[in-house]
C-alpha cells in the first residue's frame, strides 16, 4: 500500500522550499547571506519549539552516539543551507533550484557508500530520470557554470549527507521534531555570530527584509524542513529524495513569475522528466521503501553507550 500521507508531507515541503528561494535571492538586497542564514533558523526555532516541547519525552532515550549523530546531522544541515543562500546570490533561481536537485542522485550513492545498501532497481531508474531532467533544466551543458551554481552543487552533495544523517537519527529515536530544533538552533546562533562579525549588518534595511525572513524563517525552513523530518519515518532517504525533486519546479516557476526568469524549450523537457521521476517514485517503489528500511535498520540498531 501506497503511503501517500508522507508523500503528500515531502510534496508540501517541496513546495515551500521551491517557492521560496525567490525569498532567498530578494533578501540579499538587505542582508548578508550567513546573517540571513542565521535570523531564518533563529525564527525556525521559534516556530517549532512548542511542538518540540510536546515531544521532550523522546530525550532520555538518545545515547552517547545519538547525541554524536545529532551533531553531524546539524553541521551538515547548517553547511548546506549556507552553501545554498551564497550560491544564489551568484545565479538565478532557476539554476539554483535545479542544480541543488543533483542531490536527488547523489543521496541513492551515498547510501550504497556508507550504509551499504543496494538501492532498487526503480528508486535508481527514478534517479537516473531526475539526473537527466535536472541536466536539461541546466540547458544540457555545463560549460556555464558560474561561482553559484558550483556552491549549490555543493550545497546539494552535503544535503545528501544531512539527510541521511536525518532519517537514521529520526528512525533510531524517533524524535523528528527534537532533531529540528537542534539543527535550528545551532545554526542560527553560530551564523549570526559569524555574520554579524563578517558581514555589513544596517539597521534602517531590515525593516524591508522581514517579509522575506518570515517566508524563509517560518514557512520555508520552520515547518518545510520539519515536514520532511516527520515523512521521512516512513520514507527512505533515497525515495524522499526523489520526491522532493519537485521542489526545483516550484522554484524555477517561483523565478518565471516573481523575478522575470525565462523557461525555454529543453528547460520545461528537463520539468517534465523530473516530473516523470517523481510519478515513477509514488507508483513503484514501496516496496523497494520497506525493502530498504528493513536492511538500513538490521544491519544499525542501536547500540548502548
């Protein structure tokens, strides 16, 4: 049976995240990237700690490694969202979205790396179809490359960690909404600290920034990124992934109507072959999602510190 409730949560997500990467392009108008990194997650903090609090039972059962696992899933998390907010402002939305979409094929490779696990033959056909979708959104050659768009395909290697990291933490403890706020708080306390020494931080432009940090810091990675920690125990890292590839569509659309950027002929050839993935994904693969959880979790339980 098809378990569409989390697919319908990363679908909703992916939407968030799409639409607002016009938010994250506007906001460098008024603030440095990694202080507008940190007031986001200072925000996302704010969003997700009465739910989190609801959920504090689930503390007491985090050993020694859960705490050591908690702490990489953070750094990878805050190093992926800054990689992600220099790189547009380098290169449009547009690219932004579709090439931190790359993590859609690195997150299967990943987890064949280090957990060891094969991914199913239609989880790697969907992937495959997104590479391709994703390389024709690039306009199917990378001889352009810009300074942006190589940070977002950095930003997307590291966001394949980070959600690998997610989905064992959250599988393991069972504690999505803890995890979440972690990362957020991190984040946002060491980014505001290194933004506000290393960048022109003014007063009087902040004013003009709060529509866009409400977007980016309530909507976008408050309850964007917690959607995707709550779905992803019950959705592999390799299928979620997928899945949320359709978060590139929502942004380059973003881009089509609020900034002016332009769609062409092998860009929307590139959409519909995302799409296609996407589809492959939610019809196919459920049983390749158990398949999958049963290995990742019999062969890593927890062990006792």
């Amino acid at each position: 049976m098809l378990n569409w409730r989390s697919h319908s949560l990363l679908l909703l997500a992916s939407f968030i995240w799409g639409f607002s990467n016009v938010s994250q392009q506007n906001i460098l108008q008024f603030l440095g990237p990694i202080t507008t990194v940190g007031l986001r997650c200072l925000l996302a903090s704010i969003v997700v700690l009465p739910f989190a609090w609801n959920a504090k039972r689930d503390f007491p059962r985090i050993r020694h490694s859960g705490k050591l696992l908690a702490v990489v899933t953070a750094v990878a998390f805050g190093l992926g969202v800054c990689l992600a907010q220099i790189g547009i402002g380098y290169t449009t939305v547009i690219n932004t979205s579709f090439f931190i979409n790359t993590w859609t094929v690195i997150t299967p490779i990943c987890i064949w790396f280090l957990q060891r696990v094969k991914p199913g033959k239609f989880t790697l056909l969907a992937a495959g179809i997104t590479l391709v979708g994703t390389f024709l959104m690039a306009g199917g050659s990378l001889d352009a490359l810009t300074i942006g768009d190589v940070l977002c395909l950095l930003a997307a290697f590291v966001y394949s960690i980070w959600a690998i990291c997610l989905t064992e933490f959250v599988r393991k403890f069972d504690g999505a909404l803890l995890i979440s706020l972690f990362q957020f708080v991190v984040t946002g306390i060491f980014c505001i600290i290194f933004g506000l020494l290393t960048e022109s931080f003014n007063w009087q432009t902040l004013p003009n920034a709060i529509p866009d940090l409400l977007i980016l810091g309530v909507l976008s990675t408050g309850f964007g990124y917690v959607l995707q920690a709550v779905a992803q125990t019950k959705v592999s890292a390799s299928v979620s992934a997928v899945i949320l590839s359709m978060e590139a569509i929502f942004g380059a659309l973003g881009g089509v109507l609020f900034l002016g950027e332009n769609f062409t002929t092998i860009s929307l050839l590139g959409a519909a072959l995302i799409f296609a993935g996407v589809i492959l994904v939610q019809t196919t693969c459920e049983s390749e999602i158990l398949t999958t959880q049963k290995s990742v979790l019999g062969a890593s339980k927890p062990q006792p510190v």
